[in-house]
C-alpha cells in the first residue's frame, strides 16, 4: 500500500477545490472541504447524513476505534447552510448515484472518493493524494498553527505524540530542513 501524503500547500488546496469543482460537482468539494476542516476518517465521513451536521457539530461513534466523537464545524457554517439547504435530513452528505437492492439511496464508497480525490490530484500535480490526505491535511495544519500535539494525538486516537507528528508529515519535513540547512552550509 502506498503511502499518502497531506497537502501542505494552502495554494494547492485552493487548487485542489477548484480542480474538484471543475471535473466533479458540488458534492465533490464539499467531501474535501469537509475532510480537511474535521480530520475524521473517509470511511466515517461517507456515512454521514444531513441531520448529523445540520446543527454544525458531527456526534458521532468511529467505525474503527468505536469511541464516541464530538466534532464542531461553526467555522463551515456558510458551506454547510449551502449545501445542505435542498437536502431532506435523512440524506447521505455524500450521495451516490448508485441505489442498494432495496432501491434506497447509499453514499459513495471510499473507492469512488479516492478517485475524485486523486484525479483532481493528479491534474493540478500532486502524487501521494488519497483518501487520507484530507484527515493528514488537517492534521498538519493544524499542528503547524497551533504546535498542539497532544489535543492532535487525542483528536486522532494516536498512542503516542511521535505517531501523530510522523503521521501529518512533520518528522520529514524536520529532516528534509535539517538535511538541507546542514548539508548547505558545509558545501557552499
């Protein structure tokens, strides 16, 4: 499995909206949007509905470590008012096209998200983008502008802040300037 990166350029995640709203939809932006402003799982975010964000906070039990989370989103109310305003409570956030044998709506699967992700990706030059970059790129930024580790570790369910720091990238970006910065200054 390949390894995935966050985006840590603001301007290629403005890209990155624009890109989505030019190939794909509304939806598609809304997913990352969302993804990089909650820091939840694809596989959590998918099973969303209207009514678990209409009141701009997700309450909800992670499929993969079962513990209860509680996530605000005030700071999203604009793009959520918007694109949830034709939407019926019990809609998936993130609708397929695509009916289950009862003929009842289901969300896109992670499969589907990784491909409008990693398309939009790749047309604006980005490599290493899954689905796990938008909760990577939350993470990053958000370390980068608070430096608070231990609230990340514990948003993330990570055992150890050293897991957390080398899972947003920072650990490489660390020695990428220390080899940089050291190997310049002994050859120039």
């Amino acid at each position: 499995m390949n390894s995935v990166e966050p985006i840590r350029d603001v301007k290629k995640i403005q890209e990155m909206k624009e890109t989505l709203a030019y190939y794909g939809s509304e939806r598609d932006v809304f997913l990352f949007n969302l993804g990089i402003n909650c820091g939840l799982r694809v596989s959590d975010m998918l099973r969303l509905k209207k009514k678990d964000i209409k009141d701009y906070t997700i309450k909800l039990r992670e499929q993969k470590t079962r513990k209860q989370k509680q996530i605000p989103l005030y700071h999203l109310k604009e793009d959520i008012d918007r694109y949830i305003q034709f939407m019926e409570d019990e809609d998936y956030l993130f609708k397929s096209n695509k009916l289950d044998s009862e003929g009842n709506s289901k969300p896109i699967s992670r499969v589907q998200a990784y491909r409008i992700l990693n398309h939009s990706a790749k047309a604006i030059g980005l490599s290493e983008i899954g689905t796990h970059s938008m909760r990577k790129t939350f993470g990053y930024h958000y370390y980068r502008k608070t430096k608070d580790v231990a609230l990340l570790m514990e948003l993330f369910n990570h055992s150890s802040q050293s897991v957390t720091l080398r899972y947003i990238g920072i650990n490489q970006d660390v020695i990428n300037a220390s080899i940089s910065e050291t190997m310049n200054n002994i050859f120039s």
